[in-house]
C-alpha cells in the first residue's frame, strides 16, 4: 500500500485499541514484534508530561499498554544507545561509541529474532546511512531537482530560519509524503502486508526530533514559538560546569541564540516530533486493519533525549543533562492490562530481557539490565533503583552518570563533575560538586560509580 497525498494528509487521530477483555484473547501462534524507534525524541517530551506535545498516537499507544515516564538511555549519542537497546548490555561493554564494533559473538535482538524463525524487515541490520541513500534514489526518481538529501529534500525548494546555530533548521524541500519518516513508514507498511502470515518482527525507526531541525509543511507551523515558555537557563552558568559544555555552547552558536530564536527551534522540534507521531499512527492503523494487533507486541523507544533549548543549547552529547538522557518507553503486549503508568527508574538496558519475556524468547545470561514484564502487576514502583549511563574511551572523552532519586553525579574524563539536586533543582543550573555540604554525598556516589565500572568493564 502506497500513500498518495490526499491519503497521507487525511487525519489519522488518536487510535483505540479496544477494552482489556478484548487484548485478552489469547494469541493464536508466536507473537510478532513491532519496534518503533523515534532518533532523538526526549522523554519529557510527551503529551502528559508536555502540554505542547502533538503526539496523539503516541499518547494512545501509551494508553493500551504501559508507559515508563522515567525511563532513561544507557549511552548519549545514537550509535552506543541503540548498541544498548539490542544487546542489554552498556556501552562500555559492547563497545561502540569507544571506537569499537560490538562482538560478532554477543547476542542481540537481531540475532535472537533470526535464530527463532523471524522475519525481520532488517535481516542484516538497521543502517541509518543505507536508508537515507535508498530515500535519496527515490526522490530523484520521483524528479525532485539537486542538490537534495534526505534531510533537507530539495535545498532550492526548502525554507530555513535565519538562526545563528551551525544546522540549518526550517521547513524542508520536500512533500511530508516524500519525507524520510514517511519513506519508513510505508516500507513498514508493505512489510506488514507481505509478510503477515510469518513470524515478523518490524522495525520502524524514524528520524523524529533530530538535528538538523527540518520538517515538512505543514508541521513547522504546527507550534506557535510565542506561546513556549522559555526552558531553564541561567547567565554564565557554564563557569561553575564542564569545559565540553562550554564549548558546545560557543561551537553549535547557542551563545548568539536570543529568546526568539530558541522558541522557534523549539517549535520546530516539537513539529518535528509530532509528524513522526502522525507517521507511527500510520503503521499501527494499519496493523490493526491487517487483524495484528491481538498478535503482536509493540514496544516505542528511543535512543536518546535532546537538550530542548534547556541551558541554552539543543541537540546531545555534551552534556547529561535530563532532556537528554530521558526517554520514551512505551510496551503493549497480547495478554496484559492497559493504561498502566509506571514511575520505575529503567534504563535502555532493560529493553532487549523485556522483549525476550513477552515474546518467550530465549534469555541471555548475565545481562545488566532488568527484564520489566513483570511491571504490568499491581506492585508497588521501585522508586530506589539507581541509573547508571555512559560512553566514551575511558581517560579521554569518557563521559558516566550515577542517578539516584534525588541526585545525579557526572564525570567526564576530559574535565569536569557535575552533582544536581534534582528536587530543589529540576533544570540542573546550579552545580553542587564544589559545595562543601555535600562531600560525603559525593563520596558515597563516587564509590557506587567505581564499583560499577568495575563490575561493567570498558573494553580495550
């Protein structure tokens, strides 16, 4: 099935998914997967958590399975978080992100899928470079004039904010049913119908909210900038905090952004986000129009968060700030109760021993992460698990986070630590490492850091 325009610019709206009785009906043969990966997509910034968020089918989804609202990554850039979310195991040991490629030998989603008698929509792995250029053939075939990119569409057609930021952001040079979130969505599409009397396992993973910030029509209009309040940021901050920080600040050109400009980036990320939800409610409609749905667990994810505006800066990776390393994790599986919210602290590891319980897949041994299948019972949230995260080549760019609760410490290998209150200090402004008051916070944090980069080793 081919989207042509008036179709794909028809409303889709908020999905139902029918009452718990019915998701009861057991399934008929093994279940089927559907994995949605949104690049980018902070977990603050959902519909009810975020009241500018448009994310109708995203917030439905949420509503017909289980939500984790304080869900975060286990890497800070895309290539270690996503390593992450399909072996279970932190970047320090699969490797990538400290210039190493995971094991041929280590299990992953992948490969488990494959070895059960799937198929995959991906048999040899999601490369986001081999489908940005399968995008690009397509819009020059469908006579879109160069010079053009995936991202950009067609530069003579595309609209750019005049921002001092180092991306071009604005509105793209291309159709919204010829964009890249699209061009996935209805490969998702054909897969499905071609393949839905098999054992499928679906990946659909979407540019979403991911810099360079470029949307198609009419999605960069879709949030007025006037009406976003302005994201946590304090006056020269960055002298109490980590030089990369600083220095991300001058090199993306946040130091020129004024307050109009961050609202109008901000709204644009927002739009960017909403038309990856329009595009999600695509396929799940089309799932549930194909009889699927009863058969088929979905899980949505992404790999990491971004900055939204907050300290004044966008994008990721210099920095472990909360917008950043927050992020969407939603599971709806056959057989289990709807509408749940969970406040556990979870982690991207988690993800791949999740999957592997509800799909009764065979489980890896010694996984750091913890399989959450269980969380759909009526126990009471372990409000107490500490987050651990990190990435980087330890004694050079190396960055870790211990999260407790209430706090957070960071250490970058390359200069810096950073201690928040998260409490009394939600935006993380004031940086409490120097405080005198909280050394023996600090000492107790930095011993459960050690003790978990001894038990999780940087591979060498």
């Amino acid at each position: 099935m081919n989207w042509d325009r008036r179709s794909f610019l028809s409303s889709v709206g908020a999905l139902g998914f029918g009452t718990l009785a019915e998701s009861q009906v057991a399934p008929a043969r093994k279940l089927n997967l559907l994995y949605i990966l949104v690049d980018q997509l902070s977990g603050l910034a959902l519909p009810d958590g975020d009241l500018n968020a448009r994310m109708p089918n995203t917030q439905a989804l949420a509503r017909s399975g289980i939500l984790f609202s304080t869900a975060y990554t286990a890497g800070i850039t895309s290539e270690a978080s996503r390593a992450s979310l399909d072996t279970g195991l932190y970047p320090q040991t699969h490797g990538v992100g400290s210039g190493l490629q995971t094991s041929k030998d280590t299990p992953s989603l992948g490969t488990l899928l494959s070895s059960n008698g799937y198929v995959s929509s991906h048999p040899d792995g999601y490369s986001l470079e081999a489908e940005r250029e399968k995008h690009e053939k397509w819009l020059i075939q469908l006579g879109y004039p160069e010079p053009l990119s995936s991202t950009y569409g067609s530069e003579s057609l595309a609209h750019y904010l005049d921002l001092p930021l180092k991306w071009k952001c604005g509105r793209t040079g291309m159709a919204p049913e010829h964009s890249f979130d699209a061009f996935c969505a209805n490969r998702a599409l054909r897969f499905l119908e071609t393949t839905r009397d098999q054992p499928f396992a679906c990946f659909l993973q979407l540019r979403g909210p991911h810099e360079p910030y470029m949307v198609p029509r009419p999605w960069d209009t879709l949030v007025n900038p006037e009406g976003l309040q302005l994201p946590p940021a304090r006056r020269g901050e960055f002298a109490q905090k980590p030089a990369r920080q600083r220095a991300a600040f001058e090199s993306q050109g946040a130091s020129k952004m004024t307050d109009v400009q961050i609202r109008e980036i901000l709204a644009i990320y927002y739009g960017m986000a909403a038309f990856s939800d329009y595009c999600i409610g695509v396929v799940l409609n089309r799932l549930r129009e194909l009889r699927l749905e009863r058969n088929t667990v979905v899980v949505m994810v992404s790999d990491h968060g971004d900055t939204m505006g907050r300290h004044g800066m966008m994008s990721k990776g210099f920095g472990l700030y909360e917008n950043a390393m927050r992020i969407p994790m939603i599971f709806r599986s056959p057989n289990k109760a709807v509408g749940i919210v969970r406040t556990d602290p979870v982690s991207g590891v988690d993800v791949f021993p999740t999957l592997c319980d509800l799909m009764t897949l065979p489980k890896p041994a010694d996984l750091p992460g913890q399989s959450l299948a269980d969380k759909w019972n009526a126990s009471a949230p372990d409000k107490e698990r500490t987050i651990f995260a990190g990435e980087g080549i330890p004694g050079k760019n190396r960055a870790v986070m211990v999260r407790t609760p209430r706090f957070k410490l960071t250490r970058y290998d390359d200069g810096g630590r950073e201690l928040y209150d998260l409490r009394s200090d939600p935006g993380e402004l004031e940086n409490l490492i120097s405080a005198p008051d909280y050394a023996g916070l600090i000492r107790d944090l930095t011993a459960e850091l050690t003790t978990w980069e001894r038990r999780y080793p940087a591979r060498v």
